[in-house]
C-alpha cells in the first residue's frame, strides 16, 4: 500500500479540488501497482521504485521499506491460503490490518495534483501523483498523513521533520516485514498449522513481540 507537502517534482496540470478521478485514472492507478508489486515480489527494487514519488534518500529508504512491506505480506497471503485456506487469510488480515483489494467500496477524491484512493478495509488514503505518464505512490503524502493522524490535521511542520521521520519510520516498516516474512516461512514449514496457532503469532505479531512467534497447534 502505501500511501508530505513537499516540492512534488510533479509537471500535471492541477485539477479542482473537490473533483473525483475518472475510471480511466483509476484503471491506470490499479496497473501501475500492479507493475509495482510485480517488480517487487521478483526482487526488483530498482524498477518497483519507479512507482513510487520520493525526494531524497531518507524517503527512498522508506519507499524501499513499504515496497518490502507489501511484497512480505502478500508472502504471507500466498503461504496462509495454501496452508490453511482463505478463511485463515481473512480473519489474519483482518486482524493486521491489511486493507480488502475490492474495487466494491473504494473511494477516491482529488485534491489538486493528488489522488488519495481508499480501498475497502483500509484504514487511510493511499497518495497517488503522475509523472511522465505514471501514477505513483506519493511517499511525501503518506509521511504527511501519519504525521496528521497522529497530531491533528493542523499539525506545524517543516519539510526536514519529513525526512526525519522517513528514516525512522523505514525502520519501523522493513522490523514489521521481517515479522511477516518469518511468520509465512512457520507457515509454509508447518510450524503453525492451524488458524488458532496463527491468530497467537499474528497478535505477537502486532504486539511486536519479536519477528516469529510459533505457537502450538
């Protein structure tokens, strides 16, 4: 996912800010991830980052981060239905967070160059700007809106307080990966085999109680 009001190197003709994407932005904003993601679960991260809008290095650590994020947790998707099916899936997503890719209930809105798209389960926009013909996530966007989740939509800040937060919230990202990461090997190797045995590791999970908890099934 994925998804801070910084100098955008964004050349697009600012749009009205109470207007709706079209279809067709959104069909191109759902291939455009689809080409991220693609890029990243084959270990390219080079070409995933095409997809996404960064300024500097602290945000690109963090964009790497989200990238490795996603591709762990679709990992983890993939071991859990195999395993245990997609009841399993359901209710462990469910329990992490992780939004429904349903067209069925997103929303989505314009304001200026941005779109902000909401996919059914989630708990915040996802940022879109296009360069040259691509959507990509806004990575200044995504920061921006934790940082008025957290603080309140008035909140006072400076662009360097971004980059700050970047660089500490990349950490916090590829520590949650690791945990998704090892949580889909117990699965795939059957150390947790059953939906009670992965509801114990998914809430130490979320506790952040070290990267793996194998409970007994």
């Amino acid at each position: 996912m994925p998804r801070l009001v910084l100098v955008l190197l964004v050349f697009v003709a600012a749009a009205p800010a109470d207007s709706r994407p079209t279809d067709k932005e959104l069909a191109e904003i759902d291939r455009d991830d689809a080409a991220a993601e693609a890029a990243a679960d084959r270990g390219d991260f080079t070409a995933a980052l095409r997809y996404m809008d960064f300024f500097g290095h602290e945000q690109e650590e963090f964009a790497t981060a989200m990238l490795e994020y996603g591709r762990d947790q679709r990992m983890l998707q993939r071991a859990v239905v195999d395993k245990l099916g997609e009841r399993a899936w359901r209710r462990a997503a469910d329990a992490l967070g992780v939004p429904h890719h349903r067209r069925e209930g997103r929303t989505a809105r314009r304001e200026g160059e941005v779109v902000f798209v909401r996919n059914a389960g989630a708990q915040h926009d996802a940022p879109y700007v296009k360069v040259n013909g691509v959507w990509k996530l806004s990575v200044r966007d995504v920061l921006l809106t934790a940082v008025k989740a957290r603080l309140g939509k008035d909140v006072k800040f400076e662009e360097a307080d971004l980059h700050v937060l970047a660089g500490k919230m990349a950490k916090v990202v590829r520590q949650r990966a690791k945990g998704m990461s090892d949580l889909a090997d117990a699965v795939k190797a059957g150390r947790i085999a059953s939906e009670g045995a992965l509801r114990d590791s998914v809430e130490a999970l979320r506790r952040g109680a070290g990267s793996e908890t194998e409970a007994k099934s």
